[in-house]
C-alpha cells in the first residue's frame, strides 16, 4: 500500500492494492489496518465538515446566539474526530 497523509487516497490504496497474505495466499489489508484506515478517514471527514461550518458565508449572517451554537457544533464534530483517531480496545 502507498504511503499519504490523506486518508481518503490511503483507504483506495488499500482496496486497490491491497498486501499479499502468505498465510491466506491472497491478497488483502490486515483486520486492524483496515480499521485504522477507517477511523483516519472518518476523522477526516468530520474535521472537513467542521471546517466547512466556520467558512461558511450563509452562516456567517447568523446572530450571535446562533453563531455560537454553529461554533459548537464545529467544535463537537473536531473533538469527535480526535475521539475516532484515538486507539480503541474493540
């Protein structure tokens, strides 16, 4: 699989070349990679969403109440991605 930081090129490398098992004799991602690569690509799309509600000029025209209920939900959607990147017992 190819090495990148984005996540999204990371999860298709790995479906598209995916390793050689020898003990399977064929080729597929490890269980736990698979879900890493998952949980990297989730967190990625929560961080975008995030970043989407503060450039957003319509939101922008809100009042201050709720501009501040937009703030938080951004702010929810950052603290969840770094929740998901955070290694699992499961």
């Amino acid at each position: 699989m190819a090495t990148t930081t984005d996540p999204r090129i990371a999860v298709l490398s790995a479906m598209a070349y995916p390793p050689y098992n020898e003990t399977s004799e064929s080729r597929c991602t490890p269980w736990a990679e698979a879900v890493k690569l998952l949980a990297d690509y989730r967190a990625a799309v929560l961080r975008e969403a995030a970043d989407r509600l503060d450039e957003s000029e319509t939101l922008r025209d809100l009042t201050d109440d709720h501009m501040h209920d937009v703030n938080a939900a951004a702010n929810e959607l950052r603290r969840m991605a770094s929740e998901e990147t955070r290694p699992s017992d499961g």
